[in-house]
C-alpha cells in the first residue's frame, strides 16, 4: 500500500519508519511534515497543498498528525468525500 503523510506529530516518524521497513508498504507523498518525517521518508514526492494528495494516483491512504484540529477536520471531511482511507 502508498501512503501520503501530513503533519508533524512526533508518532507519526514512528508509523513512517514502519512503513519504510516493510517490503509491502511505502510514503510516497508528504506535506507539511517536518525535517525528521522528511528524512525517513526518501523518495517521496512532497507536495505543497495537502488538497494535491487527493488525486494523486499513487496514493492509497493518507495518514494525518498534527496541525490546528479545525484544519483537520476539513481534511477528514475532504478525504472521505474522496473515498480514499485516512488514518488519524
């Protein structure tokens, strides 16, 4: 499975490391994460607007951590809307 990963929650280095150590799975896009996330996720395209990851073909799921819960309550809405799995 490709994941997107927004934000900058310090758990979420934790899931991207996982991610990477798995034969199965891989980040493949990333936005607004910081350097450490950056750093453990090589290869990844980074997109500026977290709205871009939502037609990204090469995106199954989308993890999100961090960032003002008024936003991430849009992305949530936006992301079921879209159909494509969010973890939170």
């Amino acid at each position: 499975m490709n994941f997107a990963v927004i934000g900058s929650d310090p758990d979420l280095l934790q899931l991207v490391e996982a991610i990477r150590a798995s034969s199965a799975h891989r980040v493949t896009s990333i936005c607004a994460v910081d350097s450490a996330i950056a750093a453990a996720a090589p290869g990844a395209n980074a997109v500026e607007e977290w709205e871009d990851l939502l037609a990204a073909p090469e995106v199954d799921a989308i993890l999100i951590g961090g960032g003002p819960e008024d936003l991430r309550a849009e992305q949530l809405r936006r992301i079921a809307q879209s159909d494509t799995p969010a973890l939170v």
